[in-house]
C-alpha cells in the first residue's frame, strides 16, 4: 500500500483526506515516480470545491488532488522515455499530491537540472508554464512596458522575471505590503483596484493573471487587445483580448525556465511548506489569495 490525498466529495479542505491506496506500477511505456513534493495551485483546489468546474477537466469522484510534482523515477516500464534514478518534475492531474504517480505517454514529465531542488521543481509546470504562454501570447519584447496583474502570485512572480529577462520594464499589481517583495523580484509595484488605470503610464503590453481588472486598465490606457493576455477571465474575456493558459506554451518553455533556475538567473520563491499529513493547511493558505510565492508539500 502507499498513500495519497483523495476526496469523495466536492467542498473545502475539509474534504481532503490523506488513505492508503494500493500502489500502482508502471506498465509499458511509462515511469513510476517516488513523489518527494508538489507544489499546489489555485486550479487544483478548485476542482475539489466545484464539481462543474471538476466536469470541464473530466475529474469524477473520487478523485486524486493536485498536479504539479517533482521526485525520482523508481520503476520503468519497457519503451520508458526515463531510467529508474532519474529526477524528474511535471504534471498529473488529479495524481501528484501521492508517494507515487505513474506518468503515462500523455502526461508532462520532464528532467529536472542539477541544482534545482524537489520542492523548487514542484513548482514549475503549471506557473511557469502558464507564465510563459502569457507572455508569449502577447508578443512581449525587449523594450516593453508590461504591467502585468497579481504580479506576487504563484504565476506572477514567474511572469514578472521572465518578462525582465526578455528585456521589458515591469510593472506589478498587488497590495502594498507586497511592494517591497515585488521590487526583489525587478518589478515597480503599483496598487490594484479601483483607478488602476489613473496610477500607470507608458503601458504597452499587459498580462492579467486574476480577474479581468488589468486587461480593462490597459484597455483605457490604450494598449492593443492584441498586446493584452489573461489566464482566469474565461474563454471570452472583454475587450477582445486574449486568453491563454499553460497548454500554449511554446515547446521548450518549461525547459528554459528549468535551466534559469539552475543557472540562478531565476528565483523560486516558496511561501511555505507542508507535510503531506498538513495537506489541509496547505491548502487553506493557499486559499486566501495572499501567499508571496509558492506553497509546497513534502511526502
């Protein structure tokens, strides 16, 4: 038997419950791998609290949690893309927060570079991925100015530093006892709310990763909707700007980010970690939307 974080029910962390499952192996084609951690995201608890929201991904219950993960491949079937030994970080949804996720021709697994831990790892498919598409999706370059909405989020802290990389000025939306953090990350804070687009200037690309309060902001200011991306407005957010996730991100981009990290040319910065035991903790952080980076859980 080995464990994993299930719920039969759709609702709040209440819902979660670490149980012993039996353990799965690898078959033809595809790797087990040890879990050792796995970053959380905002999608992963609201699929547990929606079952229309669990319907559009195809999660029925009962159901597994969480999708980011990171550890070491311990079985390999015949055809297997990796070797037993190999470190390795990505995504299974509905899998990762487990001892073990059997990783099968379809789902995201990639290695993970020398110098980048577990739990750093853990982190990166979704956000960075998402992050990645964003950016690309409008056209970002050097030169730029972006101003890039919940810049201190677990995708904004990927966006602010890969748009600096790319060349581009920064500016960050978030609550002002987040400025200081935003600065560390080379972005110029800038509060959000009502009059955001009263507060900036010489915005010419905009990446809204909550709601739809900077798409609108860069709207006013002018900028082309074409030049203007969001990741949680829906498929049809206003303006005719466009929207994006982290399956558009271009091949190769979460690799890049990988090596950035490795390089120390990209930081990860982690919030909190959580023994799986304290999975509902974890969960319940995260939840409130004011977390400085990632939230993470050991196994």
């Amino acid at each position: 038997m080995s464990r994993a974080v299930v719920y039969e029910k759709f609702g709040g962390p209440e819902v979660l419950e670490l149980r012993e499952v039996p353990e799965p192996h690898a078959g033809p084609g595809e790797v087990r791998v040890r879990v050792t951690a796995a970053g959380l995201n905002p999608m992963d608890w609201r699929l547990a609290g929606s079952a229309e929201a669990a319907a559009r991904f195809g999660v029925t219950l009962p159901a597994g949690f969480g999708y980011d993960f990171a550890g070491v491949v311990d079985e390999a079937g015949p055809g297997a893309k990796h070797a037993v030994g190999d470190r390795v970080h990505g995504g299974a949804l509905g899998r990762a927060v487990a001892d073990f996720v059997v990783a099968r021709a379809d789902d995201q697994l990639f290695p993970t570079p020398d110098g980048v831990s577990d739990e750093v790892a853990s982190t990166l498919p979704v956000a960075g991925s998402s992050a990645a598409a964003a950016l690309a999706a409008v056209g970002l370059r050097a030169g730029d100015t972006v101003l890039i909405g919940g810049a201190a989020g677990g995708v904004g802290i990927f966006a602010v530093q890969l748009a600096k990389l790319a060349g581009a000025t920064v500016i960050g939306t978030a609550a002002e006892a987040t400025f200081p953090f935003l600065r560390k990350l080379g972005a110029e804070p800038v509060a959000y709310g009502p009059g955001l687009a009263d507060r900036v200037r010489n915005v010419t690309a905009a990446v809204d990763l909550f709601g739809t309060e900077t798409a609108e902001a860069a709207l006013a200011l002018g900028v082309p909707p074409e030049r203007i991306a969001t990741i949680a407005a829906g498929p049809h957010p206003p303006g005719g700007v466009r929207a994006t996730g982290g399956a558009d991100a271009e091949p190769g981009a979460l690799a890049r980010i990988a090596e950035a990290v490795a390089a120390g040319r990209l930081t990860v910065p982690i919030a909190a970690v959580f023994p799986v035991e304290r999975i509902r903790d974890a969960v319940e952080l995260q939840a409130t939307g004011h977390v400085h980076g990632k939230v993470v859980v050991t196994l």
